[in-house]
C-alpha cells in the first residue's frame, strides 16, 4: 500500500499512517547499523485505544484468555472499506494481574488474538507509551 493512501475517514487514515510506521519500525535496516532503530524502541508495537462517538473507549473481551482490554495493536487497515484489524494488548497491573482500571495498568502484552472494527463508529485514537510494552519487572506479592 502506497504512503499516500486517503479514505474518507481521518481515523482511518490516522491508524493507516500508525501501521506504515509501526511496520518501519520492525523492517528498518541500514547497512552500517541493522536493526539500530527497532533496538533503541525496543518493541515492534504501538500501543493504543481508540473512543467510540459516545465518548467511551473501545473494549473486547478475550473469551479464550478470560480478560477484557481497551488496548490494542494495529495489525491492518482497510482504507476502501473503512475497517482495521487491530489484536489485544491483555493490561496488567504491578503485580502482573489483569486490571481493567487505566490508572493500574503498568504493563500490556501481545496476545494472538484479533478483532475487525468499523472506523466509522469511532472518534478518536489516542497513542500510548510504548514503554508499557517494555516494563520487565513485576512486584511479587508478599504473601
């Protein structure tokens, strides 16, 4: 797909432009220096969630890993049809628990499942700090 594909729909657009450089990220390779840029972000992700036009964020359930997530990750988009292909992000808590709560997530996880939404239902895209995807450590509960 060309850079300079436009649809109808900004948030379309917006998550198709996210793709481009999520995909840049993972396939950058220079002679001098390989990977370099996907070493320093040190992920091949960019976290987000996205608003429906009520004002609430987007949310699936994983009924196979028993969790809900308002987290994602684009996988691809559909300029024509106005759709994308994103996967869950399971969140996590400090003590590596699912946490619905936006103020406990301290981590988010791949997971291998993926959910087709209409662009059309949705307002807006609100990027995340890739390091929730890089945070190593978990506090052990003492007891």
């Amino acid at each position: 797909m060309s850079s300079e594909r436009k649809s109808s729909n900004c948030i379309c657009d917006a998550l198709f432009e996210l793709k481009l450089f999520q995909d840049f990220l993972k396939h950058s390779h220079t002679k001098f220096y390989g990977h370099l840029l996907a070493e320093i972000v040190n992920t091949d992700t960019i976290p987000f969630f996205l608003i429906t036009k009520k004002g609430d964020p987007l949310s699936f359930n994983d009924t196979k890993e028993c969790f809900e997530t308002s987290y994602f990750r684009i996988e691809s988009v559909d300029p024509e049809k106005c759709c994308t292909t994103i996967s869950l992000l399971r969140p996590l808590d400090i003590e590596g628990r699912i946490s619905n709560s936006i103020c406990d997530v301290v981590r988010l996880e791949k997971t291998s499942t993926c959910k087709e939404v209409d662009l059309t239902c949705i307002c807006a895209i609100q990027l995340l700090d890739t390091e929730l995807l890089r945070r190593k450590i978990i506090i052990e509960p003492k007891w």
